[in-house]
C-alpha cells in the first residue's frame, strides 16, 4: 500500500479532523509519513480563515506541488477550509492537484485516495453535514497525554467578519454519550487532558436537547477516572448559564481556565460585527466567573481595525483591557473575508493602522502579563510534564493549568527521570512575559 503524508494548517478543529483521515485511511492498510518526501500520496488539510491562513494553506499546496514534480509523490489531495470555498480556484490555478474534498467529505477521505492514484481527480465539495464520533477511527497526532475533543462542528452566531458558518456548517453537536465514551476511549491509552472544542462550545447540546448541555457534559466527563484535566476553549460569552458556572467551580479536574473569545469591547463595534450581549454584558460575566471561580484564568482573542473603529473606538478597547487584565490574549487584524458582511462595511481601517494597534494592544497586554506572571512566584503548581529540554541536561517543560496546548506559556523544571504526561508539584522561582521557571517540590 502507498504511504501517505498529512500537513495539517489552522485550527485544532482541523487537526481532529486529520486524525480521522489518519485513522481511517491507517485502518484501510495505508501507512502514513510525518516526512513528506518519504510520501507516495500528500494530502494537504487547508485553513481558510483569514487571509494570512489562506496564503499558508495555499504555500503548503505549492510545496506539495513540488513534491510531485520532484520527488516520489504520486497523487497530491486538498482538503480542508479552503477546498471548501475556493474549490474552482484551486483546480484551475493549481493542476498539480489530484483530488479535493470539503469540510463535510471528511469519512470518504479513502475513496479519494484510490480515485486520485488511478487518475480520476475526484471533487466532492458538498454543503456541510458530517460529525465524526466516538466509532469512527481516529489517530492522535498530538503528544500522547494531551488530546482535543471535538463536541460539536459548524455555527450558528454568523458574526460580521467571520466566514465559518459558510465553511462548516450550521452548528450540530455530539451527543454526550458519544463524546463521553471517546473520552474514556482517550484516557485508557494515556491521555491525561482533553480540550474540549467548537466553534461554540457553550451552545453544546441546543440543536439536539432544545437547551445548553455543557454543564451536563462536564459533569460527566469529570466522573472519568484516568482524566486528570478538562479544559473548555472557545466559549462565547452570552450562552453561559449559571449551572455550568457551578460545575466548572464545583470539579477540580476541570481546569480553573477558560477561553472566551470577546473580538472587541465598544458597543458601536460589537454592533457592527453582529455579536450578542454589550461590553457591560460582558464585564457582568467576567465579574460573575471570577467572583465563583476563585484562580481562575482568563484567555480571550480580539479584532483591531475592523470596519470603524476610530481611534476613540480603539481606545475603548485599550481601557477595558488595563480594566480587566485578562491573563492571555490573542490579537487579529480584520481581514476582510469575501462573502461576509463586514468585508463591504464603509470606514475599513488601513493595514499599517491595523498593525500599529495590534502591536499597541500587545505591548499592554505584555506588561500585565508579566505582572500576572510575577505574582506566582514561590506559589506550588501542578504542571503536566510535555518533554525534555535537548540542550539542558535535566530540564523539563510542562505547562500548568492555567495553559492550554501551544499558544500559552511554558514552564521549566528540573528534574530526574520525567516523562511526558506525568503531573508533578512545582514552586515557581521566576517568571517572565509567558513562561515561568520552578523548581519540583515533591
């Protein structure tokens, strides 16, 4: 059988979804490849969020292209977000491309690569409606301790800016058995965190149950015995209820960290990109969260430049940010995608003035984190072990609960005969702008 290479872009949405091509395609009898020049077939699981995603998606094609012309790959296939917007583009401007499916195509993944390899250059670009669950085979690309649970596909919020609705969907969930019986299924091979995600994972359970369920789904999820953390991303702000807010304070396996992607804090500009609630509405929660969850960790994403937003606007968002002193955030530049509202908004903010306010934002946000950062010095922590430093002999690296996989802060340990996955004690001794530096107390 061919060897096949995946290159997976964007989000970790789209990561699960390649660990189920993974495993169906392994399962089928191919083998795969993490090195693309040992490949016989390259699939390329495309992003199409933001004009920065697209160009990376698009780079990643043309290098596969080249593995085609060069190298032994016989078959190149898209998939992914951009296949499913940019399906005709890319058959046109691409020829090397053998095969492409959309988001929805996910399951059919092994008929592409026998139709592609026998020169057929299948297309199956559908509107989304597929939903992996806890039967379908599924390999873990991630380190073997950590894993992303996905919950739910697609959304229903249709937010301004934001394409995704058009790429995967209307929002359909999991039921809580299946995605239960998956997280047992994670833990008995080693899997000591899940990470639970969405595009919406508050509005868990609505289209199947006629109510939210993500109280409910941690409830259960904390009754896995092998599970050492649960940590909720991707959470939108108005479709919390106080019964998940007493789950969340209630378990101790559910990580004290929540990610609420807020996109501004100006009235007039949550108006225009279409987002539910106020800035008031969103101080109330934040304050509510705090106040019953004690330690508890807050990360959220903002826009900057979006369709008029004045520097006035802008300051609005520079205040609420000193105000509230969240302890992680990321920060976009609009990008204005085709299809959507706000790419025909009047008053779109020039990219130089984008880019200065991100950098602004960030700055902030630099010092408050190191702040933060500080204030957990001589504090013990439990941190969950990832590797060992290659260069520093004895030196570990982990992250605490208070960060999720890849975009927080590290922290480094000394230590003896760790391996990853392994939950050990540290009292911090430093700290700096995102990482922390401790030592093992027991």
């Amino acid at each position: 059988m061919f060897t096949i290479n995946i290159n997976t872009l964007g989000c970790a949405k789209n990561l699960v979804d390649s660990e189920v091509m993974t495993g169906l395609l392994q399962e089928t009898g191919y083998k795969t490849t993490d090195i693309p020049e040992e490949a016989d077939i390259i699939i390329v699981n495309t992003c199409g969020f933001i004009n920065d995603a697209k160009e990376e998606s698009i780079n990643a094609v043309l290098d596969a292209a080249r593995h085609k012309r060069e190298g032994k790959c016989r078959a190149l296939i898209v998939t992914g977000c951009l296949s499913q917007r940019y399906r005709d583009e890319l058959l046109k401007e691409i020829p090397e491309i053998d095969g492409l499916i959309g988001t929805g195509e996910v399951p059919r993944i092994t008929w592409v690569v026998k139709e592609a390899v026998e020169g057929k250059r299948p297309v199956l670009v559908d509107i989304p409606s597929y939903l992996y669950n806890h039967e379908v085979p599924r390999v873990i690309l991630t380190p073997r301790h950590t894993a992303y649970l996905k919950i739910a596909e697609g959304c229903n919020n249709r937010c301004a800016y934001c394409a995704i609705p058009m790429i995967r969907g209307g929002y359909r969930s999991r039921t809580v058995d299946s995605i239960v019986t998956e997280a047992r299924q994670l833990a008995e091979t080693g899997v000591r965190e899940v990470n639970l995600i969405g595009q919406d994972t508050t509005r868990y359970g609505h289209d199947l149950y006629g109510e939210f369920k993500l109280d409910e789904l941690l409830e259960q999820l904390a009754g896995v015995e092998q599970l050492s953390w649960i940590r909720v991303l991707y959470t939108y702000p108005t479709h919390y209820t106080d019964r998940l807010i007493d789950v969340i304070a209630r378990h101790s396996k559910i990580c004290n960290y929540l990610d609420i992607p807020l996109q501004h804090a100006d009235d007039v500009i949550l108006r225009s990109m279409q987002r539910q609630g106020t800035s008031r509405d969103i101080l109330s929660l934040i304050e509510k969260l705090r106040s019953r969850i004690p330690g508890l960790a807050l990360r959220t994403s903002f826009i900057v430049g979006f369709p008029g937003e004045t520097e006035e606007r802008f300051q609005t968002l520079l205040d609420f940010i000193k105000s509230v002193r969240f302890d992680r955030i990321g920060v976009f530049t609009f990008s204005p995608e085709e299809g959507t509202p706000a790419a025909a908004m009047p008053g779109q903010v020039p990219d130089e003035i984008k880019e200065e306010r991100r950098d602004r934002l960030l700055r902030i946000q630099q010092e408050i984190s190191l702040e933060k950062n500080r204030a957990k010095v001589g504090r013990n922590l439990s941190v969950l072990i990832e590797g060992k430093d290659q260069t520093e002999q004895e030196i570990y690296f982990g992250r605490t609960e208070f960060d999720a996989p890849e975009v927080d802060g590290t922290i480094y340990v000394k230590g003896y005969g760790l391996n990853p996955g392994n939950l050990v004690q540290v009292r911090v001794t430093h700290a700096y702008e995102h990482d922390l530096i401790g030592e093992i107390t027991k």
